[in-house]
C-alpha cells in the first residue's frame, strides 16, 4: 500500500479529520436552533397574536380602560383601546368591528377621529393611521340587567385595506347584585305543625307559635353574610323563644334558604293586629354594596270563644211517660271571646215536642238556658246526646255530650222518687267529673 505525503505526515492526516468532524457538528446546531424557535411559536396563544402584519404594516390593539371595573347589570360601560401602527407605512382603510355578545349592548362610540360626534355603527371605518402612530376610539355598552356575575367576553375584529385581519377578545367582570326578599312566609301555631293545613294568620294570647319563612336570592349576584334577623321590641306582647338571628355566609343567585324562628305570644296581648319586623342584612361578594332592608309580617290576635255546659235540670225532675216535661241546660261562654250563633239540639230522645233552643249570643262569662219541652214516649232509659254549636272569630265550633234520660211509668209510686234520686245523682256525679274534681 503506497501513501500520499500527505498520508505519511500525521499532522496532515490528523488536521483533515478535525475538518471532517466539525460539519455534522455545525448542521446539529443549526437543526437545534430552528426547532426551538419552532417550538417556541407554535407555544404562544393566537388570541395574544393581537396585530395585523400587511406589508410594512403593524396594526396592535391594546386596552387602556374599562370603567366600571367590575360592571354592574343595568350599568352603562366604558371601554377605551389603543388601535396602533407599529409598522414603516400608513394603515390604510382600517374597519373596526362590535360583536354583540352577551350581556353587553353596544351604544356608540367616540374617537378624535370622528369629531365631536358619536358613531353609532356596529362596524366602521378608519380612512388611515399612519406608521409609529395610534388612534384612541371609546366604546360605549350597556350591561344588560339580567347579568349574572362573571368573567364575560366583548370581542373586536380589526380589519385593514388588504383584507389582513384578527380578532380581540377582552374579558368584562360583571358583578352582579343580590336582591334577597322573603318568600312563602307562614305563622304555625304550635299545635298544628305536621297538619295538612297548619297556616294561620290569628291566635289567641299566651299562645307559641312558629314563624317560618324563605329568604331567597333574586338578584344576579350573590350575597355573603346574610343576618335575618327578628327585630323585637321590649313594648311588643311577642316573645322569642331561641335565638331570633339566622346567619347564612353565602346565597347564591336564584338560590334560598328556609327558617324558622319559635315565639311566644304573651298573655298581655290586646285583640287588635300585630306586625313582626324582620330585618335582612347583607354584601355582595365585593364588599361594595351593603343590603338593609325590613320586612314586616302581620298577625291577628283574637280571644277564642268556648261554650261549656254548666248545668242540667228536669221539670218536673222525674219525666214520666205521656206527660210533658222541660229539660233546661244552662250554656256558659267560658273563654275570652264572643260567641255568636249558639244553638243546642237533643239527638236520639224518643219524644215529641221541641228539641231544639237557639241562644244567639254569649259574652265572656255570661250564661244562658237551652230549653227544651216534650213529651216521652217509652219508659226506661233513653240515650240522648245534646249537641252544641257556635261561631267566634276562628269560625264554626261544636261540642256534644253523652246523656242518660230515665222515664218512668207512673209518678205515683214510691220506684219513681227512688229512680228520681238516682237521676240528681248521676247529674251531680257527670258534673264534678266535668269540673274535674271526680
């Protein structure tokens, strides 16, 4: 094998190899280098590609205010952009486009551009902006009041003469505000909870009952530190019984939240109307707005009625078949109303004549007699059930009673006294059990 001079020298030999390594080297770097800018474009967003490149044309859009920040629903809007050219040449013919999104309306705009005049145009037009230079354009919207609160869109498309365009989306806090009312409010008198029907707008004094109420948000935003509160007097007859405050940290929009607040109502309440005041305090999420409002819940106090049987007699005390007899039941109005309307009826008596007396009207703590006269029929003892029935201002009430009526044969023999005592005494003995003191 013959060699080159070159070949012979071992420096030669060991310069041309450096040479032969340095190429693959050089093309790595390069291939590295391109594919981290690469890399490093296709990482960027196109919405932040904010610019129109046409020709030596650099169009750029920037925000320069949005008042208010946050905007409210049923609030006008302000938001003033920069458009500028960045490029060597003028921008030529440049279209400015609004679209309505939801929630914001467009109103108008204004600009130097346009005089001291206002645009009403959804989309209009720049005739140029020159290079190194920018035009300022004031947007104006109204936030539609059924807002709700969160991050919205309004979107602008930038347009020039040569068809090169893009689009600009600006985020709009709306923060909306709550409206809390209460809803559904209902006094239970305490006996009547878990009944079909237990709402009632009336009691009677030293009577419990129960308030219960639903506060609601029917806002478009939400509230925070919500108090409803019962916002008691010391002159008012109404008792709470627990604790009249109900916190609540958050209430979302269309969201509510049922109460229940337990009262009392004393024994020194006059029969006229009363108002419970509820008050309602609260903020919307920001702070900004406070919420103070009042509320008042109206109820009547009304003395019940209560028809009792005070006493019992016959004339003559012993009845006796086929001769007339009168049977007097005194009615006592022994509760703190009026009744009106009070009869009384004998159901079951085997006899004619009249069995049944209309009393009309009882006064606390008067009496009156229900009378009734007929003649019997049959001997021996009769089932009867007197029958009662009366109004007061809680409507239509009625009670009855059981009674044993003995008719004897013949009022000359000694038997009839005997069964005459025993009828006083059965009396005497459903009386003190009525009265409670059997």
């Amino acid at each position: 094998m013959k060699f080159t001079n070159s070949e012979k020298n071992p420096r030669a030999v060991k310069r041309r190899c450096a040479k032969i390594n340095k190429a693959p080297l050089a093309t790595f770097r390069f291939t590295a280098a391109v594919l981290m800018i690469i890399t490093i474009l296709a990482l960027i967003p196109a919405s932040a590609a904010a610019t129109v490149i046409s020709g030596d044309t650099r169009l750029e859009v920037e925000v320069a205010e949005i008042t208010p920040n946050p905007s409210r629903p049923g609030e006008d809007l302000l938001i003033r952009i920069n458009i500028e050219n960045t490029g060597n040449d003028p921008a030529e013919n440049v279209k400015i486009g609004i679209e309505e999104i939801d929630p914001f309306i467009f109103k108008y705009s204004t600009s130097k551009v346009y005089g001291s005049g206002t645009n009403t145009e959804r989309i209009f037009k720049i005739d140029q902006i020159r290079q190194r230079s920018k035009v300022e354009l004031n947007f104006h919207f109204q936030v539609d009041s059924r807002a709700t609160s969160g991050v919205h869109q309004l979107e602008f498309t930038i347009e020039d003469g040569n068809m090169a365009s893009f689009s600009k989306r600006i985020p709009v806090l709306v923060e909306g505000n709550p409206d809390l009312v209460l809803v559904g409010t209902q006094i239970i008198p305490a006996g009547l909870v878990g009944s079909e029907n237990p709402s009632s707008d009336s009691l009677v004094p030293n009577q419990e009952f129960y308030l219960r109420t639903t506060v609601k948000n029917a806002g478009n935003g939400d509230a925070k530190n919500v108090r409803v509160m019962l916002d008691m007097n010391g002159s008012s007859p109404i008792i709470s019984l627990e604790d009249n405050v109900r916190f609540l940290e958050k209430l979302e929009v269309g969201s509510s939240e049922n109460l229940s607040f337990k009262l009392l109502l004393g024994s020194n309440a006059e029969v006229q109307p009363y108002k419970i005041p509820l008050r309602i305090t609260a903020s919307n999420e920001a702070e900004t707005l406070r919420i103070d409002k009042a509320q008042e819940i109206g109820i009547n106090v009304l003395h019940k009625a209560e028809v009792d049987i005070g006493s019992l007699k016959f004339d003559p005390e012993i009845p006796v078949k086929g001769q007339k007899v009168s049977m007097i039941v005194r009615l006592e109005n022994v509760g703190e109303g009026e009744a009106r309307f009070v009869k009384a009826k004998l159901e079951g008596l085997d006899a004619s004549g009249s069995t049944s007396a209309f009393l009309g009207r009882l006064e606390k703590d008067d009496d009156a007699p229900a009378v009734f006269t007929f003649i019997p029929e049959k001997t021996g003892e009769h089932e009867v059930t007197l029958l009662v029935e009366y109004d007061d201002d809680f409507g239509q009430h009625q009670l009855s009673e059981d009674l044993t009526v003995n008719v004897i044969n013949d009022s000359n023999s000694k038997v009839p006294l005997l069964i005459g005592v025993l009828v006083v005494l059965a009396v005497a003995v459903f009386f003190m059990k009525k009265k409670g003191k059997l």
